[in-house]
C-alpha cells in the first residue's frame, strides 16, 4: 500500500495494510495532461541516486519485481535510514518551491515523493510479519520510531500544508477534474486530522504521542508472537482421540519439527480450533483453550496489558489535542458509519438476536453432554448437535477441501466474474521470501494483457504472525505511467508431510476466498493516482467477504472441490445438508466476533482511558451480557487488530458494517438466478472494485445495486429475525 494512500485513511501514516485503463471515467484528466503533470512533478524533485541496494527501482520480469533474494536485516535497516533522508530532501523540494502551488507542481510530485522508501517499507513489512526472526524484530524495534516521525515531519511541514490547501482550496478555480478535486481536498483533510493545523507547542507534543504510539504497537507485536510459537505437547494418540486423520498427521509433524515424539497442538487458530472441535479429551481441551484465550495474558515477560494500557491513554490524549471527545470520534472521520454512535446502533441491532441464538444453540449441547458447557466444550458439543440435526459432520465435509484445489477454485471464480487468468510460474522464475511461496502471473483473458503477479504464501511458521492477511507490494496507478499490481495473500496453515494432501474445514476454504477477495480488489482498481487507492476501513473487507459466498457454487465444486480419494464432486445431498444448516452455530458466531467489536468501541469512547485492562474487559462484557459459554474471538491482550497499528481501532465493527453491503449484493446475484450472472459482475467490478476511492463509495453502491444496502440481508444470513 503506498505511503500516501495511508495518510489518505487516517491514522497511523506507516499502519499495516489489510491495483491500462478500460475505458472508464479516469475524472477527465487525458493522458497527455497526466504526462505533463507527470514531467512537472519530476522536475520539482530533486535528482537523486540512493545508494542502499534496497532502495533501487526492482528489475527483473513483470515490470521488476521484489528482490526477496538479496534481503536481509542490515540492508534494510541501511535503505530505511537513507530512505528517509531521500524522501526528506523531496518534501523540502516540494514545500521550497517558489511557484505559486498548482495541481502538477505540488500534488503530483507529493504522489512521487518517498518512492524508494516505499519500496524498502514494502520489503520490511513483509520480512517482520512473515519471517519475523530475531534480527528483523531488532531493525523493526529501531526503525519503527523513525518512520513515524518521518511522518509526522511531513504532516507538520507547514510550507508544505500550505501549497496543498491552496491546491484543495482552489480547485474549483483551476478547473480541477473531480479525480483531481477529490484527491486534493482528501490530501488537506487528512493533514488536518493529523495535525497539520496545530501550533509549535501541539506538533511537538502530537509527535511524542505518535513515536510512544510507534514503539508500543512493535512491542505489543513481539510479544505476541512470542506467544504464538508455543505449544502443547501431546505425548501419545490417547490425547488426539476423536481428531481427523488430517489433523493428527499435522500434529504428528509440529512435533517432530520441534524434536519431540507424539503431537503438539501448535498455538494458532489454524491448529486449536480443530482440536476444540474434535479432541475427545475435555481436560486436553480446556488446557490448549486456555493457552490460547491467554496469549498475551498471563504475567510474564510477553504480558501485553501494560503496553495496551499506555496505547489507549496515548490515543485519548491525541483525540483531545486535535480536538475531539475521545480516539474512535478522531478514526470514523474518514468512514461510511462517520460516528461511533451509527456503528452501535448497527451492532446492538444484531447483538440482542445473537444472544439469543446462544441461549437456544447451548440447550441443544447441554441435553447432549449432560453438563454445563464451558468454553472449551462450545465447539465439541457444536459438531454433536450438527450431526444430530442436519446429519451433517464436518469431517465428511474436508475430504472435499484440499488446498490446491481450493485455490485453483477460487482461480475460476476469477475468471468466470472478471476475466482474470492465473498462470503459476516455474520455481525460480522470480525470486521469493521463502521457500513455500509460490507466484502466479495474473492476465487479462480476453485481452492477454498483463496485470499482475500474486504471491501466495500459504503456512504457518516460526515468526510469522497468526491470522490471513492480503498485502500488495505495488498497487496500480497511472499518472506516472501504468504500474501493474504485486498482491499476496498469507495464511497459515499447517504443512503437511511429503505428498499427503492438505485438507482445510470448509471455513478455512471460506477465508482462502475472503483474503483472495482483497487481492481481487486491488488487481482490480482503474486509478490514477495512488493516495486514491485505500477505501474507508468499513468497506474494505466488503469486496473481499462477498466472495466467501463462491466456495460453495456449483461451478466451483463441480470443477474444483473433488473428494481426495474419489475425484467426486461434493455431491448436492452433502451441499443441501450444509445449506440447511446455514445458520447452524450462528450465535457462536456472532457473539464471538460481535463481542470483540463492541469492546474494541467501548474501550476508545471512554473519556478516561482504564487502566486495568483485565478488569476493563470483563467489566466491558458484563455490560453486554456476554453469554459465559463463549470467549471474544480476540481478547485484548492478544488483539493485533486493534494494537499493531490504528488500522482496526475503533473499527472491528467494520466487518460487521462491509457484511451488510456483502449480503446484499450476493442476494442480487441470486435473484437474478445466475450468481455468475456476466452483467452484474461487469458492473461490480467496474464500479466497487475498479474505481477505489476515486469516488464516495456509500454513492458507488447506490449506482451498483440502485439502492441503499438492505440490513434486513444481514439478518437472513444469520438466521435472525427481520422484523
């Protein structure tokens, strides 16, 4: 994600991310005004050769590609130090020049600024979450306070602010084309949020909360981690009794990778919640639930409540600086809810029901176990009562989900909605960060034209951090000359050993489409301007969940998801058994998810910060109703989303906001009666996903499905009641 784009979103300027035209309104600007803008913009920079290796431009095929291969510690360390010295001298250049501020002398060369700093980010970002070995924690401990004042020292250039609110204010004057306009005005709005128009005495104090911010979100990602790479170890197969095939064979090989005989029960989501559903062993089960539920938790060297402690107290001093009530009134400004306030009344109108639903899900367990069920026997009883009522066993469902296949799967819907075409490359053929990943070039097939290369790393390892993500390491744009897109996607799967199939639970499958959404997404955009690319945190996740709703399409299992044994398709009767229980679980669900989002909201609206985060989060719950039979999906002291960076503060609930928008649309699909109907998948493309943010995108839906979203879609998907 470029560097602007995410000044353009808010928040943290150096925050973690979650791109030939074809024919669509580019906002007026022809291509040879986009070239003199280009030429103007070069010539205001100052010509400059960096001299770190990681700094260069990326040759190679494709338009140049990341070089994985020469990376290392130091040299990163090297290009970011002298990278932020370039981009330095290219802010002063800009802010210097004597010119009366236009669009070409001052917006498009801040678009260019910072270019081999990007690509050294680019480098780093994907080395400290997907590597993460000692020495990058180290450079990412020390670099991470030096990106965020480089930022700050560009948002409080005043002579810079200067020339972009006269750009933003005089748009209308010097017949700006609306991309331009919005862009400009964007770019002053943004400065202003983040402090631009503070004096002497604010900056300074607006830079010391956002480098102790800084420092907090690495620390609180460290350790993390360093939680995340233990395990349980399980010494004979009387632990991992009821467990599938698939999943004991990858708990046999976590433990021989760690030396140990027996199984090991790694501490990822990928490698517990199969055990909790699964393991016979109630005793096992509530030891590996609480390793997880406590990462983060448990009074030692890697206990992050201090840290969350200082970053909430951090955040409300920086709302009231620049002038608002508390953190989440400062991070909606740039959102499709606006307030706090909307985004609650969308959770609590789901809550109630959800809540609802766990009262009725935990007495079907209950007459099954015949105890009180407790956290760690939610899941276990979950798949007892699915089988009793829908006679359906999600074993019998994984069979049907091997990796490759799903992957190849999620390739057609590509193809069959957007014309896109994915060719894996020869081992080699570019260079990669580790050995698993593989790469794919991405073409137009009616065209042949080359849009991209997608990167795809797909398992767990030492370092890395838990979850699926999407990242790009170049996003398209085209007033410097079209860029082609570099997506990845990351998961973290457990590898299997030798040839033996990889097999994932059907929302696993589910999240292999949602991260290839995003990817989708930024493959996708028709822009021209970078900083135009990021869209408001509530919509992003829209265009990737939609496409969850795929996995289960005829095409796509009749193509792709063939039993591992058989080569059948899933057969209908198996495909109903799943549609009938649809909403099956949903209380856990919600609640799980919901919960989080209601107390990420309550801990960044209050107007004093806690201190103790412990009690804050079970005071938090209390307040709710938090049914005791489920646990948040991410409690606090492990909450990356909302403690790595601002990007998810105060906006968990955006999940919840995008699902509205996602139901709706895959609702449209339907009634047409063709859910890979050509005409609606043009236009989904062209208008939600092509245009990034170069327009309102709350205005985009309404010219995609004519209407508002409907929330009453929601509630169908979730089995709640509509009225």
């Amino acid at each position: 994600m470029h560097r602007r784009q995410l000044l353009i979103a808010g928040g943290s300027l150096f925050a973690l991310s979650a791109c030939a035209s074809n024919g669509m309104d580019m906002g007026g600007a022809s291509p040879a005004s986009l070239a003199d803008d280009a030429r103007i913009g070069r010539a205001v920079l100052p010509a400059q050769t960096p001299r770190a290796e990681l700094l260069q431009p990326w040759s190679g095929p494709y338009e140049g590609v990341p070089p994985w291969d020469r990376v290392s510690a130091p040299k990163l360390r090297e290009a970011i130090l002298e990278g932020i010295d370039l981009q330095r001298a290219e802010i002063e250049a800009i802010a210097d020049n004597p010119a009366p501020a236009t669009f070409a002398n001052t917006m498009v060369p801040y678009q260019m600024a910072g270019e081999p700093l990007d690509r050294a980010s680019s480098l780093f970002g994907v080395m400290t979450q997907n590597i993460g070995s000692d020495d990058y924690q180290a450079v990412d401990t020390e670099v991470s306070p030096l990106l965020s004042a480089a930022g700050d020292e560009i948002i409080f250039n005043e002579k810079l602010f200067a020339r972009i609110k006269a750009v933003a204010d005089g748009a209308a004057a010097a017949g700006l084309t609306a991309e331009q306009t919005r862009l400009s005005e964007r770019t002053r709005d943004a400065f202003v949020r983040n402090g631009a128009a503070l004096n002497a005495a604010g900056k300074a104090e607006l830079g010391r909360i956002n480098t102790a911010l800084s420092n907090a979100f690495t620390s609180f990602s460290q350790k993390v981690v360093a939680d995340e790479n233990t395990f349980t170890h399980i010494p004979d197969e009387s632990g991992v009794g009821g467990l599938p095939d698939s999943n004991k064979a990858a708990a046999a090989a976590a433990a021989r990778s760690r030396n140990l005989t027996g199984y090991a029960i790694v501490n990822t989501r990928s490698s517990v919640d199969p055990f909790l559903s699964f393991g016979d062993d109630r005793d096992l089960r509530e030891k590996v639930w609480r390793k997880f539920v406590n990462r983060g938790d448990n009074g030692d060297g890697n206990d992050t409540n201090a840290i969350i402690a200082e970053i909430v107290k951090l955040r409300a001093e920086r709302a009231r600086l620049l002038g608002f009530g508390n953190h989440a009134e400062w991070r909606m400004q740039d959102t499709m809810a606006k307030t706090p306030a909307a985004a609650m009344d969308l959770m609590n109108r789901v809550w109630a029901p959800a809540k609802a639903r766990v009262i009725e899900e935990v007495a079907d367990m209950r007459a099954i176990a015949g105890h009180d069920i407790e956290p760690w026997d939610y899941l276990y009883y979950a798949e007892k009562v699915r089988k009793q009522k829908y006679d359906l066993d999600q074993n019998e469902l994984k069979p049907y989900f091997e990796l490759n296949n799903v992957k190849r799967g999620a390739f057609h819907m590509a193809e069959r909605l957007y014309g896109y075409q994915f060719t894996p490359l020869p081992k080699g053929a570019v260079p990669v960060f580790h050995p698993d990943v593989e790469v794919f070039e991405v073409t137009d097939k009616a065209t042949g034209r080359h849009v991209g290369l997608f990167y795809s790393d797909d398992f767990a390892r030492a370092g890395k951090r838990s979850g699926a993500w999407m990242t790009t390491y170049r996003s398209y744009s085209t007033y410097d000359g079209v860029k082609n897109v570099l997506a990845s996607n990351n998961n973290n799967f457990i590898k299997a050993e030798g040839d033996e199939p990889i097999l994932i639970s059907l929302d696993d499958a589910a999240t292999l489409f949602h991260e290839f959404g995003h990817a989708l997404h930024y493959l996708s955009y028709k822009i021209t301007y970078p900083a135009l690319g990021g869209t408001p945190r509530d919509y992003v996740e829209y265009p990737s969940q939609v496409h969850e709703h795929w996995v289960l399409s005829r095409p796509i299992l009749d193509g792709y998801m063939k039993h591992v044994e058989t080569g059948q398709p899933m057969p209908q009767s198996l495909v109903d058994k799943i549609e009938a229980a649809n909403t099956f679980n949903q209380g856990y669900e919600t609640v799980s998810y919901l919960s989080s989002a209601l107390v990420d909201m309550d801990l960044h609206t209050r107007a004093t910060p806690p201190t103790d985060i412990d009690a804050f989060e079970r005071e938090s719950l209390a307040r709710i109703g938090m049914p005791k039979e489920i646990v948040m999906r991410h409690r606090l002291p492990q909450f990356n989303h909302l403690f790595t960076s601002d990007a998810y503060s105060a906006g968990y609930y955006s999940y919840l906001w995008s699902e509205v928008m996602d139901a709706d649309t895959w609702a449209y699909f339907e009634e047409s009666g063709d859910v890979f109907n050509p005409d609606i998948a043009a236009r989904y493309k062209a208008i939600i996903l092509a245009e990034g943010n170069t327009t309102d995108r709350g205005e985009a839906y309404r010219r995609f499905r004519g209407r508002d979203p409907d929330v009453t879609a929601l509630l169908k998907v979730r089995g709640f009641p509509t009225n």
